[in-house]
C-alpha cells in the first residue's frame, strides 16, 4: 500500500515546525520532525563531549545516532520530546542547540546513521515530514512537496517572539546573525544542501500569517493527493 507523504522543506524560522503540525492534525497523518532528531543527536554528542572529536570519534557518533533513545509523547498541550529519559522539549529549540544540530546535518556519515529512522516514520495513513532534505534526499517520492520560506528578518523577528515568549532574553541582531550563517552553511553543505526540489511548491511567508499559509498548503495538497 502506497502511503501518502506530505514534505515541508525549509530554512530555520520560516514556520515549517508550526505549519506541518497543523498539517497532520487536519489530515490525521504521523508526523515527522526531523529538525528536532538532529538537534537531539546535536545535543545527545554534546553532552558526552564528543563534537569537538567528531573527526577522530566519527565511528563512535554514529552509532550514538543510529540507537539514540528518543520519544515523542503527544498530548493536548502539545508534544513532549524525551531524550534518555529527560524532558528536552524546550531545551532542544535553544539558539545553541540549534547550532549544534546544524553542524551534525553537515556530516554525511552522521546523516546516514539517522536516514533509515526517519524513513520508517512513512507509516499509514499518512506522513507530514518536515525538515530541510525531506523532499530532495529522504522522501523523494512524496506526493505533495512544500518549500517554505522567508526573509531573515522576519525569521528573526518572530524567533524573538517566540524566545521572549518562552522567558528567554534574545537580541534581534544576534538571532539575526546566526540565521544567516546558518543558512550560509545549510545551503553551502555538501550532504543534502537546503533547497527546494524540482518539483516542489514554493511559499515565501515573509507577509503572510499561518493561516493563510495553511490555506495555500491544504489547497495544494488536496489536488495532489487528490490525483
């Protein structure tokens, strides 16, 4: 039986997170966020001490990766995340972590050890994968492809908002900064570099509000799960 895959491509703060959530609620799909793998991997090598020896401990992180204890536990309130045990739901959308699991997505071997997991999310009736490879490299035979984007300074300003709301202290500038170079290097990676596939239905939210972004989306994929 072929299951449908709904991917969600995009760069850090364009509301993909948000938008595919909503996604596999309206549609009763499993979801995927594969952002938040990478960032628990991100923080899983962390804590042993092991990104700054990634070239010389390559071997050891992968098998980190494949066997990560990971679980996501859904409720009203939203989805709670686990790693080993530990409540890292907030944790893991930190700046920090953010840049920790950017710097894991740029190692193919690290990628690789995480690929097949993720894949096995396909399950019926259905899958919202979102993340930055998810059409182009992990599930190119999806049915509907989205690439959401916008502009760094909105980005920017909303992941203020969404840092102030959570009782953080956040500089506007130095969000700024650090979604620039993180696109700089998620576009610039040689594994899987961040961009929209061939086929892919391109929205730039810069100016837009969810939902009207999720009226553009749920259009879509209905002609083409529709087909």
């Amino acid at each position: 039986m072929t299951v449908n895959i709904i991917t969600i491509d995009g760069p850090s703060g364009s509301g993909k997170g948000t938008l595919a959530a909503k996604l596999a609620a309206h549609y009763q799909f499993n979801l995927l966020d594969s952002g938040a793998l990478y960032r628990l991997l991100g923080l899983s090598l962390h804590k042993r001490d092991l990104l700054e020896k990634l070239d010389a401990e390559l071997e050891k992180c992968a098998e980190i990766a494949a066997n990560l204890d990971i679980k996501f536990v859904t409720a009203e309130a939203g989805t709670k995340i686990l790693l080993d045990g530990e409540d890292v739901t907030q944790t893991i959308r930190t700046e920090r972590v953010g840049e920790l699991a950017s710097k894991v997505a740029a190692i193919p071997a690290l990628r690789a050890a995480l690929l097949e997991r993720q894949r096995a999310f396909a399950q019926a009736p259905g899958l919202v994968a979102d993340g930055r490879d998810m059409a182009t490299a992990i599930f190119p035979e999806a049915q509907a492809k989205i690439y959401l984007t916008a502009s760094a300074e909105s980005r920017a300003a909303r992941r203020v908002n969404q840092l102030q709301g959570m009782g953080m202290d956040a500089k506007i500038n130095d969000i700024l900064a650090n979604i620039q170079a993180r696109d700089k290097r998620d576009m610039g990676r040689t594994a899987a570099p961040l961009k929209p596939a061939a086929d892919a239905y391109i929205i730039d939210s810069s100016a837009l509000g969810i939902d009207e972004v999720f009226n553009l989306m749920t259009a879509y994929i209905d002609r083409k799960l529709a087909n």
